[in-house]
C-alpha cells in the first residue's frame, strides 16, 4: 500500500523533519546525489561538442554518435535516479543562479531565490525516463535520417538537438518555477531552430517564428503566474509553493472556495495560459501543424513525445495550486476536450500524413488536458508515457516514407508501401502506432485513454466532457486507419515528392560550402537515378531498429497498466508525487486500506454512464467506438479502392456540404487570426511609425525652427560649427552657474 | 588613483595621437584603450566587495574651494560595473572599426578615446559639476564621430542628437545647481552635516535634496528628467535616438547603444531616485507608464522598418522601457534588474550594431529589402547574429532574460494591493504593469524574429552588383573574406562569453548590487514617506518661487533644522568656512 506508506511517511517527517510546518503531506526533501546534475549536463555536453566539431569543419557522421553516446549515458543515469528514489522527494543544486535579498518594510528579510537545482521525485522520474530513453532513440534514428547532409547541417541539428535534450531535462527536473521557464523557453528556441532547419525553404522559416510567436505568448501567461506565485508564496520553489498550498486543500475539497484568497486561485489559471501555448491546445494550437516543415525526427521527438507535453507536466506539478482553484480545472477539461475535438475534426481532411499525425497529437494532448481536468492526474500521466511512444513511431514511420519516398507525404499519391521489398518493419510499426491510437483493445492507447474517459463520466458535471471525448475517439480511429489503409496497404502506387530533383534540399546546410549551393540540377544524378528512374530507397538498420524498439515499448507499455491497481506503475509513480489525487492530505482522514478502496468517496455523487459504472462499462464502449472508427476507415478507404488517389471516401464528399472544404481548410482559424490580430496589428505600427516621424519628431523639429526664425541676427551661432557648440555648452554651464550664483548673493 | 587613471590615460592617448602621424593612430588607440581595461582590471581586483555599496577607490582634490568645486571621484559596485563595461567597449570599438575608418584616423580615433575618458568620468564623479561636465562632455566626441563618419544623412542626425540632448541636460543642471544653492543658504549645518555653505558633493546634497518638501522636489523631478530622459530616451522625447544610431559610424552606435544611454539611467539612478524620493514615489506610475508606452510603441515601429540598423535603434526605446520599468518599481528586485539590464543591454545591442557594421563593411547597405538569407553565406556571423539576437530576446540562459524578467518582477511585485504578502513589496504599479509591459516580450520576438528571418535566413539575397556564387573570397568585400575574419570574432567573443556567463551565473553581480540598490530603496521608503515631506509645506505651494527660510522651518523633522539666522550671515559663514 503505497499510500499508506506514504502517509506514514510524511506523518514521521512532519513530526521529526518540518517543525512549523503541521500536517505536511509530502515526504522531506533529502539532498539528492550530485550525479543527477549529469542529467542534464551530459546532453548540453554533446551541444557543445557538436558545436566544435561544426567549427572544425568535420564531415563525417561524428556529431551523430557524441549526441547518442551522451543521451545513452544520460538515460542510464535517470535509469539510477530512479532506482534511488524508493519514493522520497530529493533535491540537488548545481549552483546559485538567481538570488536577491531584501528587508521588506515589515522588517522581514525577503528573498528571490531561484538555483540550478535538480528536484526530484517520481513524476520527474517518469517523465525524464521517457524523455532521455526516446531522445536516444531519436537521436539514433537522425543519424541515419539526416546522413544527406553530414559536412553541412549535420553538427547544427545535433547541436540544436542535444541543447533541447538539455533545456527539457532543466524544464522536468528544475526545483524552481523560473528554471523551469529557462527549460520552457529553451525548448521553444531549439524547437525554432529545428523546424527552421531547412532555412532557405520560406515556409519553414515562416514556421518556425510563428511556433515561437506562439509559444511568447503562452510564456507571458507563465511569467505572470510565476510573478503572482512569488509574491503570495514568497519563493518560486516547489518545496515551499507546494508546502503553502497544503492548507487550503481541505477546504477545496469542501467546495469552501470563498476561503482560499483570489490571488492564490488566480496563479493556476495565468500558469495555464503557458501550458496552452507550450502544449498546443486552444486557441494557441496553430503553430504546431506548421511545426512539421523541421526534419521528421524533431517532429517525433519535440512536436509529438516530449516538448508538448511540457503543459500538461507543468500542470501536473504544480497540482495542488490547480486544485485550490474553483475555475482552473474545469477550464483546463473544456479547453482539452474541445482542443481534442477540433483537432480530430480538421485532421480527418487532411492529405498530408506527417500533417494527419500533427493534428492528432493536438487532440490527443487535448485529451490529456481532459484528464488533468476531471482530476485524473494518473491517466493523464499514463496517456503522456504511451503517447509519448507510439506517437513517436508513428512519426518516424511517416519519416521513412518520406525519406525513402524523397519527401512524398500525400496520401493520394502512396499505396501499398507495406507491401514493398524493405518495408516491412515500417508497416508493422505503423499499424501497433495506429491501433494504440485508435484505442484498439488491450493496445497501451486503449488504456490510458479509457482511464481518462471513465474519469470524465465520473466526475460530477464533466459528462459532456466525457461525450465529446468519446466521438473524438472515434474520429480518431477513423482518420488514423485512413492513413494506413490508403498508404499501407492496398494497390502498390507511388510518386516520388519533389526533393527527387533537389536530394540535397535536405537542408543545404549552413556552411556555404559552393557545392552544396544553388545549383541543385547538378545533383539529380549523384545518387544514381535520374529523376525518370526513381527508386524508393527503403530505411536501413538504424531506423529499421528503432522502429522495433519503439514498436516493442509502445506494445510493452500496455503491461504498465496491470502493475498495480489504480493506473498500474503510472499511477504508482504519480500517486507518490505532488499531481496525485485525491491529495494524501485528505486521504489522511482514513485509514490507509479504505482511502485505497474508496479512491472517488470524496467526489460526492459517483458519476455514470447511462446508469452504468463507468469505470467497468468504459472498457467496451471505447473499444466499440474504436472498432467503429478503424470500419468506418476500411469502408471508406480500403474496400473497392482501385487506385491511390480516388477512393470511397470520394463519394460521400459531396454530401456533407461545405463541411469538408471547412475542415480541409483548418476551419480558417490562421486566416481569422491573420485577419483580426496581425494585420490590424502591422497597421497600427505603421501608424506609429508615421506618427513618430511627422507627430513627434515634427514637433521637436518644430521647437529647433522657432530659436532658428527669431534668431537670425544669432546665425553665426549656429553654423553647424562644432567649437562654436562647444563654446555655447561651456558659455551655457558658466551663464546658469553665474546666475544662480548671483541670485544667492544678491536675493538673500 | 585608478579612477583618475581610467581618464587620464584615454585622454594622454588621444593627445599623442593628435601629435603623431595618422598611421599611428590605430595603434595608439589599441595601446590606449587595453591599456585603460588593465587599469579598469586592476581596479576591480582592487575594490573590496565586501561593502560594495561605500564609495571606495576615491581621490579628490581642491578646485575651487571658494565655491566648494572639488574635482572627487570614487565608485561602488554600480558605477564600478558601468565603468567596466565601458572600458571593455573601448577596445572593441577600437579593433571593430580597422577596416571601416579608412581616412581621418587621427580625428576619429582621438575623439574615440575622448569620448572613452567622459564617459569614465561620469560614472567615477562624485561631485555635481565634474558629473555634469563630463556628462555634458560626451556630446562633443559623439558629434564629431557621427558628423564626420557617419552615413549620408550624418550632419543633421548629429546637429539634432547635440542640440536636442544639450538642451535637456541644461534644465537637468538648473535642477543640480538649485539643490546645490538651497543646501549653501535654505539648511543650516545642525542636522546635514555639510548644509550650510556651497557643495557640491554628491553625498552631501543627497542629504539635502532628500530635506526638500515634496513639491519642491515634484519640480526637481521634472528639471532632472529633462536630461536624463533624453538620454535614455524615454517615450516621447526619444525622436534623436533612431537618426543618430542610423547615421552613426559602427563604433558610435555601440558606444551610443552600450554606454551613452546608461548615462541617462545611471542619472536616474544616482540622483532621481535617492535625490527625490518624496516625488519619486508620487511620480513613479508616470514614468512606469512613459516606459510601457516605450516599450510597446518602440516595439511595434520596428516590426515595420526595412533598414535593419534603424530596427535594432528603436528596439532600444523599447529595451530601455523595461530598464526604467524597473526602476520605478523601487524595489530590490527592480532596481537591480534594471542595472543588469543596462549592462546586459549595452552587450547585447552593442554586438548586435557590430554585427549589422560587419554586413554594412560588405554589402554597403542596411536594407532589409537587398539582404537576406546570410546563413549561408556567412555562416559564423549568422551563428553570432542568432545568437546576440536571442541574448536581445530575452532567452533565459543569456544575460537579457534576467535582467529583463527582474524589472518585470519588480513592476509586479510593486502592487499596492501586495504589500502585505510574502512577495510584495507595495507602490503604485503591480499586475497590470506588469501584464502590459511584458506584452513587449511578444513584441520582442515579433520584431526581432522578423529581423533573423529576413537577414539570416530564407533564400539569399544581395544587393545588385555582388554576384550570390561568389565563392571568391570577396572581391567586392574589399580587404574582407566572405565571413567573419579573425579579427572581427576576436570582437565579438568576449561579448558573446560575457552573455552566456551572466545568464547562468548572475549572483556574484547581483550580490555585489544588492546592498546599494537597499540603501536606495531604504532611502526612499524611509524619507519619502514622512508624512510632512509627503504633504508638502503649504506655504511652498506657490512654487515655483524660492522658499523663504520661514517656510523651510516646517520642513524640519527629527534629522533636519533649519536655517534661523539670515541668510546672508549664513552665505558668509560658508565662505568663511571654504577659506579654511
């Protein structure tokens, strides 16, 4: 019984460990080994590297096996940390970063203290287990995918890669909310620098500045959050801003909200706006699709398994602040669950599959938002660990395609690609990545995503939430197995994309080499086919590996779920950290064995689905739903489809009206925002920038002309002449002394 | 002595210069400003950080002691950090300008080093008069280098930078002066020491002006925000900073950038805020307001310029809007990120004008419109470029996030409704500030992305007559290769090192800011808030006429008498007491 040790734990360290700090539910804070620096320190170890084998010019696939040789050892490393919780919290600091001290005017001594320490505890474990164990991976699978352009761009995107590795590590593992925005906005740089790594491609370049765009915004949200958490806590670390929120727990789970101050209610709901940004969700989501101009292994690793769930993390540390606050949660689920829906509805439109795969991962971290919100912490934990692996091969298989294919990712113009010499282990990694996210039984997708919607049922008023997640599941099924029964399966057919021509259009690198210039016609030959003659080249043992890997631990993962009761290791893992719910500090009211059994006592009305126990009856309704989807798929896009680009599917278009053409479009959200925010934005600047020229610098003109028109008996004083300047500036000093001078005297 | 050293030396060299044949003069200039870094070296290891908040290193001597003129300097952790910074751009204005000053190098290299000494001086000054006259000194140097080297448009950029700046400093002395004269014949010397006859030593009428009633210093305020706030600039007298960067040699707008703005907000810092205090706190949401105007108005105009130069000049309005944000949060946490903010500023933008020189040395234009995608050509200077680009952004990590997130902070933390909490620290700013104020961050990355989006990457672009195959080496360039040479990422590391190295490891500067940033802010929450300062005298009202010493008698508090005898006998009294 974890809990109850737990509980017990905490009671001991209150007693002994804390004085002051009564009814402290989360065990003491040990000061953690110094290796756990290394965590990060090894990943911005291989940037460095990277860095200088760039400035030494090596051309050869060096930087590739530094950035897999310093993440391999970083996983180990976590893999450790993790042997040496055994549930307690631990915290090491690297060194004193920020700090500022005061006397405020009460006469107590004030301090901004922000370090380079490392706080851990299980919720950092799991997430940096999976974030270092796939940033390994994904770095393994690049030295391949990226081989088109060692001696040019290769040391840049390793750098860039290893310095993300590095600012996630301070974003998950940080002890203080202002290291974890050093993390959060790192991140964001190097996932612009990333997506902007083809940079000579416009788009790309477009791209990559709206995702940073986007994501300042959400950061703004965040600062403010962490500004207003100082100012009522006193500290931006975890251990006194968790201690602080411990009191009002009580009463909000006693629904006394008018009890809890209105400043300390409104730091989650400023704290969201970051994760919204950071995680895509409403209304900030629309950077993420466009993010998919960066290389296929940055889309798998940044924009689908680690990064974009930096929100729900954020939320999940920070707990107990979202639980003391009436509205946070609630808008947290309605913002998921929508998010979740729109991003279904605009990914079943699309042709694009690495496009297709982008939206999805919006809606599915919708759904992890969704479950923060009906306060299961555990699922959404559980949803972000598998996600985090089948998504990441679903990516990677779409970037085999499209490495092989030479940039193809139409899904008009693909079919049969399973069914050709090479690809079998793509096809096979796809279809685990697609039946884990169409929730197939018994797959990792289908369990997280189940605890997530039986929670929703559960929870009182959040039913809705649970419908709309519902059809989105089974929208999802449904676009997912479009994209596989179009490219996977069915007549062999492909076309080559447009990089046939230009193979080094893989990003022509940053070094200006003349050869890897404009000129690219001068390549189509260098890899051996003219464009008449393409070959689809299929992956070789590097990608070939790490699909199997992630396709074995995508599978694996659904075991996690019979580790234990209530979400399995997942939940172990967050019922032990500060995102667990109910908080231990209500639990402690019961024993530990009846806490355990009457997990949802404390919900008031045990929720329903249709009169049923939504916890039993979740099981077969999401796999019906799931089945219906994955039919839907078979009927519209495999059955009777002759060639690649027509399809059933073709059929039924006319029928639904403008819909489709609404969802094709993205339901126009861009082209809203363009239209409301940015140009009337840029219009106003270019009225300022007149204003400043003809209203401000006019009237400064204006007061240089009047001593110029009264003045011209003086003209010889203002011959541009520069001693006569100096003169007056000296003659000036000396007139206003004197006068003031003589005033003294001969007025006083 | 060093002090005196770090100006004297820059000016020997810049005689010497004069003296010698223009081929020297590079060499001077490099001999003469490394030297004046090892001086400024030496006076850092000399400075005891243990109490960086008392003035130390000072030397002063009589100059005219009839009128209590004396030529003092000496420094504490503020001013020791603004003069290094100074003394490290001298150098590097110096090597950054071998290939762009072909001619004349003996007028721009003597004036560089001039330019170097003035600036010293005002930051080493603690006297009234040896602090104007440097300050007011400055503008002499920058004419000549912006009038004669700078771009087409130079003479009248550099007529309105001097006239305009000239004109607000004269008001800014009237005020200096004024206080200087009420401390000699409206105090006596029972409670400030030194009332009582002419001074003008900065600690002294410190004293004094803090003495003044509210209104009085209400008046004050605005005669020293004259200068200081052109300087700056703050919104809306800002209009010379954009003409004057623009038109400006390289090494004028990294000085102009990294050095001559801090003039206006160290002023801010010396005098306004302990000077004033009483006024301070009663104006600060004006000028918090002026600065948030700056900040996002500044933001926005150069999110629509073309010329890539006159972009990173207005982002300075809106850099110096969060600057002076946190100073008039007047809290620890504020004040302090706004003096890491001028250091960090003056890096950042200084490399980013050094960069934008180095395009200019080549492709002889500034226009958005005939360069882009520089990446690859130039791949170590677009490295660089992204770099400073993102120091300037505010990226946690680099210099600018703390300094930047500090005056936020500050701004934040400074809400009335907050005095109460752990965090709060009370005044008349707070959420909203804050809030719109860190709008300018967005803008940042809107303006600033836009500029590295359009320079650095995308497809390449150059002006006609420079071929895009040109794997030559140059040709057009020049002495120059296509990228960076040697010399010129010589210029730029140390400034890319110092960036990283105060972004991730800032407490040792902040700790060495703390105690005198607390004496300020002590200062102004314990004299400004008495509540006869506060109120005025009522008599005084009808300001702006002098205060007759009846009326002082009411500013009398526990700490300060008042002048009872006349005047005259007291004028006496002080001449008496300087011809001791």
């Amino acid at each position: 019984m974890t809990i109850a040790s737990d509980i017990m734990g905490s009671i001991l360290h209150g007693a002994l460990g804390a004085p002051g700090a009564s009814g402290a539910a989360l065990p003491a804070i040990e000061a953690g080994p110094w290796w756990v620096s290394l965590i990060p320190a090894l990943p911005l170890l291989a940037c460095i590297l990277c860095g200088v084998s760039a400035a030494m010019r090596i051309k050869s696939k060096l930087p590739a096996w530094i950035t897999v040789g310093c993440l391999g050892v970083s996983f180990a490393l976590t893999a450790a940390m993790f042997q040496q919780l055994a549930g307690g919290r631990s915290v090491t600091i690297a060194w004193e970063w920020i700090n500022v001290a005061w006397t405020d005017s009460g006469g107590h001594e004030r301090s901004l203290i922000a370090n380079f320490g490392f706080y851990v505890d299980s919720l950092t474990c799991l997430w940096m287990l999976f974030v270092t164990g796939l940033a390994t991976l994904i770095a393994l699978y690049a030295s391949e995918y990226m081989s088109h352009d060692v001696g040019t761009g290769y040391c840049r995107f390793f750098a860039a890669f290893g310095l993300f590795v590095f600012s996630m590590a301070c974003l998950v593992m940080g002890d203080n909310l202002i290291l974890l925005y050093l993390g959060w906005e790192g991140v964001g740089l190097c996932s612009y620098l990333l997506i902007g790594y083809f940079y000579k491609k416009p788009s790309a370049v477009a791209a990559a500045k709206k995702a940073f765009i986007m994501n300042r915004i959400g950061d703004l949200g965040l600062a403010l959050g962490i500004f207003l958490a100082f100012v009522q806590f006193g500290s931006v670390e975890y251990k006194v801003i968790l201690e602080a929120a411990q009191p009002w727990l009580a009463a909000a789970q006693a629904g006394h909200f008018d009890e809890i101050p209105a400043t300390v209610q409104l730091i989650p709901i400023l704290l969201m706006i970051g994760a919204f940004g950071k995680s895509a969700q409403l209304p900030l989501y629309v950077w993420l699709p466009d993010a998919m101009e960066g290389p296929t292994p940055v889309s798998a690793l940044i924009h689908a398994a680690t990064m974009v769930t930096a929100g729900v993390y954020l939320i999940a540390r920070t707990y107990p602040l979202f639980l003391v606050s009436e509205y946070a949660l609630p808008i947290v689920a309605w913002v998921g669950a929508l998010t979740a829906l729109v991003a279904a509805t605009i990914g079943m439109a699309q042709f694009d599959i690495k496009r297709i795969m982008a939206y999805s991962t919006v809606s599915q971290l919708g759904y992890m938002f969704a479950g923060l919100g009906v306060l299961t912490s555990t699922g959404a934990a559980f949803h972000v660990f598998t996600h985090a692996f089948f998504k990441a091969s679903l990516f990677l298989s779409c970037g085999a395609v499209m490495h092989g294919f030479a940039g193809q990712l139409d899904l008009r113009k693909l079919s049969g690609v399973g069914f050709m010499k090479g690809w079998q282990f793509v096809a096979i990694a796809m279809l685990v990545g697609c039946l884990n996210l169409a929730g197939f039984p018994f797959t990792a997708g289908y369990f997280s995503k189940d605890m997530i919607l039986a929670e929703a049922f559960v929870t009182p008023h959040m039913a809705p939430i649970g419908w709309i997640l519902l059809l989105t599941a089974g929208l999802t099924a449904y676009y997912t197995f479009r994209v596989f029964f179009r490219v996977f399966v069915g007549p062999k057919y492909y076309e080559p994309g447009d990089e046939v021509h230009a193979h080094s259009d893989h990003g022509h690198g940053d070094h200006g080499h003349g050869e890897h210039g404009h000129d690219a016609h001068g390549h189509a030959g260098d890899h051996g086919h003219a464009a008449g003659e393409f070959h689809p080249h299929a992956p070789g043992w590097a990608i070939n590996f790490v699909l199997l890997t992630l396709t074995v631990l995508s599978v694996g993962a659904a075991g996690l779920y019979f580790l234990g009761d209530h979400g399995g290791w997942v939940g172990k893992m967050v019922h032990a950290s500060s995102a667990n719910y109910p908080p231990i500090v209500d639990l402690a009211a019961h024993s530990g064995e009846a806490a355990d059994a009457h997990a949802h006592a404390d919900h008031g009305a045990h929720g329903s689905f249709l009169g049923m126990d939504p916890h039993k009856v979740m099981y077969y309704v999401s796999g019906i739903v799931g089945f219906v989807g994955i039919a839907i798929a078979f009927a519209l896009h495999y059955v009777g489809r002759k060639t690649a680009a027509t399809a059933n599917a073709d059929k039924l278009v006319p029928l639904l009206g403008p819909i489709p053409k609404l969802a094709q479009g993205k339901w126009f959200v861009d082209e809203v925002y363009d239209l409301l925010i940015v140009k009337p934005l840029h219009l106003i600047s270019i009225v300022f920038a007149y204003i400043d020229k003809l209203l401000v610098d006019g009237l400064v003109n204006a007061f240089g002309w009047v001593p110029r028109g009264v003045g011209s008996g003086l003209r010889p004083l203002q011959s541009g002449n520069l001693h006569s300047y100096a003169v007056q500036m000296a003659g000036g000093v000396a007139v206003l002394l004197l006068i003031v001078f003589l005033a003294s005297i001969a007025g006083l | 002595m060093e002090l005196v050293l770090l100006i004297l030396v820059p000016l020997a060299f810049a005689i010497l210069i004069a003296l010698r044949p223009a081929q020297e003069a590079k060499f001077h200039a490099v001999i003469g400003t490394l030297l004046a870094a090892g001086i400024g070296v030496n006076a850092l290891g000399r400075f005891d950080w243990g109490t960086p908040a008392t003035m130390q290193l000072s030397a002063a001597w009589d100059w005219l002691p009839t009128l209590g003129l004396r030529l003092s300097v000496g420094v504490d952790s503020v001013s020791l950090m603004l003069i290094a910074l100074t003394l490290l751009l001298g150098p590097i204005c110096v090597f950054c300008s071998f290939t762009a000053i072909q001619e004349k190098e003996r007028t721009y290299y003597g004036w560089l080093l001039v330019l170097q000494a003035a600036m010293t001086g005002v930051f080493a000054s603690r006297d009234i008069v040896l602090f104007y006259t440097c300050f007011e000194f400055t503008l002499v140097p920058m004419y000549v280098l912006i009038s004669l080297f700078g771009s087409t448009n130079r003479k009248a950029a550099a007529t309105k930078f001097f006239l305009y700046t000239f004109t607000g400093s004269v008001i800014t002395l009237a005020g200096l002066v004024y206080i200087a004269w009420f401390n000699a014949t409206q105090l006596d010397s029972i409670g400030i020491q030194s009332a009582g006859r002419w001074t003008f030593d900065i600690a002294a009428l410190e004293a004094a002006a803090q003495a003044m009633p509210a209104n009085v210093q209400g008046w004050l305020l605005l005669a020293m925000m004259c200068g200081f706030a052109i300087k700056i600039p703050l919104f809306p007298v800002h209009t010379w900073l954009p003409l004057a960067h623009t038109e400006a040699p390289t090494a004028g707008s990294v000085v102009l950038a990294g050095v001559l703005l801090k003039l206006g907000t160290y002023g801010m810092f010396r005098f306004v805020l302990p000077f004033l205090p009483a006024a301070v706190l009663e104006y600060a949401p004006i000028i918090a307001t002026l600065s948030i105007i700056g900040i996002l108005y500044g933001g926005l105009i150069c999110w629509v310029q073309t010329d890539v130069k006159k972009l990173v000049a207005y982002s300075s309005v809106a850099h110096l809007g969060f600057c002076i944000l946190g100073l008039a949060a007047l809290n620890t946490v504020g004040i302090t990120g706004s003096i890491l903010y001028m250091i960090n500023h003056g890096l950042s933008t200084g490399a980013l004008f050094l960069l934008i020189g180095m395009v200019y040395e080549r492709y002889h234009t500034r226009s958005m419109k005939e360069l882009g995608g520089l990446a690859c050509k130039m791949p170590v200077w677009a490295t660089f470029m992204v770099f400073f680009t993102m120091a300037s952004v505010g990226l946690p990590g680099l210099n600018g996030f703390i300094s930047e997130f500090m005056c936020l902070m500050g701004a934040f933390q400074a809400g009335d409704k907050w005095g109460s909490l752990p965090g709060g620290t009370g005044g008349d700013l707070g959420f909203w500030y804050a809030l719109i104020a860190g709008l300018g961050m967005i803008i940042a990355a809107m303006y600033l992305l836009y500029m590295v989006g359009r320079v650095v990457w995308g497809p390449l672009v150059l002006p006609a007559g420079h071929d895009d195959h040109g794997h030559d080496g140059g040709g057009s360039h020049g002495p120059l290769p296509t990228d960076l040479c040697a010399r010129e990422i010589f210029v730029l590391l140390p400034l890319a090192v110092l960036c990283i190295a105060l972004g991730l490891f800032p407490k040792p500067v902040i700790k060495a800011l703390e105690p005198a940033v607390n004496n300020v802010v002590e200062t102004i929450n314990a004299t400004g808030k008495r509540p006869d300062a506060a109120s005025g005298v009522k008599a005084m009202n009808d300001l702006p006429g002098l205060p007759s010493s009846a009326d002082v008698r009411h500013v009398s508090d526990a700490d300060v008498s008042v002048a009872s005898s006349s005047p005259t006998v007291q004028w006496g009294g002080a001449l008496s007491g300087g011809d001791k």
